[in-house]
C-alpha cells in the first residue's frame, strides 16, 4: 500500500483532509444524524457520507449515487470499499486525531 492522503479532526467533529503533500483538498463536516457531508478545497459540496449498520459509513456523490463505504476496523482503523465492494484503501490513526490513507 502507498500513501496517498491523511486527514485530521478539529475540535467540533470537522475532519480537513490533505494531499501527500501537506496540502488541504477539502473538508467535511458532522450532520445531525451522525453523517458528514463532504466539501472540496473552494467549499464546494462533493457528497456525503450516512450511517450504516455496526458503525458503517455509506458514501454517496453530490447528485446522491451511492460512491462506496467505510468499515470501521481495530483500534480506530478504517477499511474502505468502492460501489462494487472491492476494497480500495485504509485509513490508520495517528497521534492527535490524525489519520493516514493509504491505497489498496
């Protein structure tokens, strides 16, 4: 696996997400129901993302075409599944709520 982004959660749930190279690509923020709906770098919205079952994470464009999901793994890490249910990265925490994403 190779890295390819990280991310980071500020202090009221918003998580910024970053290039390999440091540099910020976006945002999401927390919904009311426990979802995020995700933003890119000018402040555009790109989708969401809508609770599943047993901590599940169903991703859906900005026209609500359902994009894949993540599936919550071992000590705060993080599988991620494309549309079909092939397996296309994983997230591993880091110190100070950060993460690194890594490409299957």
């Amino acid at each position: 696996m190779k890295k390819k982004t990280g991310y980071s959660q500020s202090w009221f749930g918003a998580v910024n997400h970053y290039d390999k190279s440091g540099r910020k690509t976006g945002h999401s923020v927390p919904t009311v129901f426990g979802g995020m709906k995700h933003y890119d770098e000018h402040g555009r919205k790109i989708g969401e993302s809508r609770p599943g079952l047993f901590g599940t994470l169903n991703h859906y464009d900005e026209h609500g075409h359902k994009t894949g999901k993540t599936i919550p793994g071992f000590m705060g890490s993080a599988d991620h599944y494309n549309e079909h249910g092939r397996k296309t990265g994983r997230s591993l925490p880091k110190m100070f709520h950060r993460w690194d994403h890594y490409d299957e």
